[in-house]
C-alpha cells in the first residue's frame, strides 16, 4: 500500500514524504522499519520508585537502578547545584528540561514510525527543531528494527530504549539525549550504563547487540554523536552487572532494617 504524507511538516525536514507499507516493513524516506523482533509492551509503574512488570513481579526500572547506586560524589555535586542557585530554581530547570527532553523524543518517535506530529508552542517549537537536527544526523542508519522498545533482563531490571536499529550492517541501540549544554564523554558514565543495561536485555531476550550510539541536541542546535563500540560495551555491560549487585545489596540492607 502506497501512502501520500498529508500532515504540515516544518520543512527542515520535509513538505512531502512517501510511505510504502505492508504487514511486517515500513519504508520511510532512506531508511526500511522491519518488524524483526517480537517486542512487547510492559506495564509501567511510576510510584515510589519507577519499576516495570515483568512476569508478576515489579522489577526496577535502569534508571530506578542508577539513581540508588548513586555516587556520593554525584550526589554532593548535585546537591552543590542546587545550593547555589536555589531550589525553586534547580526545580524549574529540571522540570523544563525534562518536558523539552520528552517532547523531542516524541518527535522522532513519531517520525521513524511514519506519522505525523506537530506541537506549536514556544516550547514545542524549540524541541522539534532539536528532533529534526538529530534526524538529520541519522543518515547512517538503513534499518531501524523497533523506537521506546521495552526491554528486560530475566526478573531483575527491564527499561525503554529509545531506538534499536542497524549501523554498518551491526545491530546497535540509540540513545536520543536532550542538554542543556552540551557534554563531555566523561560526563555522561551514565548513558553508558544504561545502553550496557539495554545491550544485555536485548541480547538475553532476542540478538546480541554489537555497538550503541548517543545523539545528543542541545536547545541553540548543537549535536554531538558519541559512539560506543563493542569493546567499550562489554566493559559498561561488566560494570553494570556490579552496579545491579549493588542495588539489590542496598534494598535488601533496607528491608533488614
């Protein structure tokens, strides 16, 4: 079935775009969206902490997992944060970038998925020309296999990746990150361990995942793609195993008190 692309779209993008789609492939502009992987939706919980339901049993979320092994170098540095410009400040930031963040997933959430999705707002704005600067850096994917696809690891995490999909013929996970400024690889331990965490689900529930990428946008437009590769996982992958022991050694020390 051959589709006409109707809805307006900003034209850093497009004006028109054709979509051919059948049962298990959808072609959009360069790039195929295969149906390859059986992926499932689990049911989300955001209460005390974030967990998912995996099974009958609510597994904590990757990010419920880094937050409580934080570092208490992180922690004070955060804490420095907001003691100098204030907490009603810190709070405002945060929340507006989360909000940008979200919307500019959406974005190109909607757009590799081959619908249409326009926000008019200021804020909305802002965040749909930060989608369409990392669309735009995306030509080196052919094949995208599954966007926010829910993924866990036996009983004990499970998350949302944001994309898995092909690069140079490897499968490989993406991390699509909103900032405020932009980071230095040494900044961001973190996206690492939650593709080293999203790496090992995948590949205990489906394929062995060769080589993760985080493309980050900043609101003036400044991108920056870090590339991780398959030595470089299997080291996260390694440290993130010792951060899930970690966690539950601390939950199970709450409980004992």
């Amino acid at each position: 079935m051959s589709l006409i692309w109707t809805q307006i779209i900003p034209l850093i993008i497009c004006t028109q775009m054709k979509i051919n789609i059948d049962d298990k492939k959808i072609t959009l502009g360069d790039f195929d969206f295969i149906k390859k992987y059986p992926y499932k939706d689990l049911d989300r919980n955001d209460e005390d902490i974030r967990t998912y339901t995996v099974g009958n049993k609510k597994v904590p979320s990757v990010t419920t997992i880094l937050s409580t092994t934080q570092s208490k170098e992180k922690k004070d540095g955060l804490r420095k944060w907001k003691d100098k410009v204030g907490e009603k400040e810190a709070a405002r930031i945060t929340n507006e970038a989360a909000t940008r963040g979200t919307e500019m997933h959406y974005v190109i959430e909607k757009y590799l998925n081959g619908q249409g999705y326009l926000n008019l707002t200021d804020k909305g704005a802002t965040a749909r020309n930060m989608a369409h600067v990392i669309l735009q850096n995306m030509s080196d994917i052919k094949i995208v296999y599954g966007t926010e696809v829910h993924l866990h690891y036996e009983q004990l995490w499970a998350g949302t990746c944001d994309l898995v999909c092909e690069t140079d013929g490897l499968l490989t996970i993406g991390d699509f990150k909103q900032s405020n400024k932009m980071k230095k690889e040494e900044w961001i331990t973190d996206y690492y361990y939650q593709l080293a965490a999203y790496s090992l689900a995948h590949a205990y529930q489906f394929d062995d995942v060769k080589r993760c990428i985080i493309l980050m946008c900043t609101p003036n437009l400044e991108f920056k793609k870090f590339v991780v590769d398959e030595k470089i996982l299997n080291k996260y992958q390694d440290l993130w195993m010792l951060k899930v022991k970690n966690y539950y050694d601390i939950v199970e020390k709450n409980v004992e008190l």
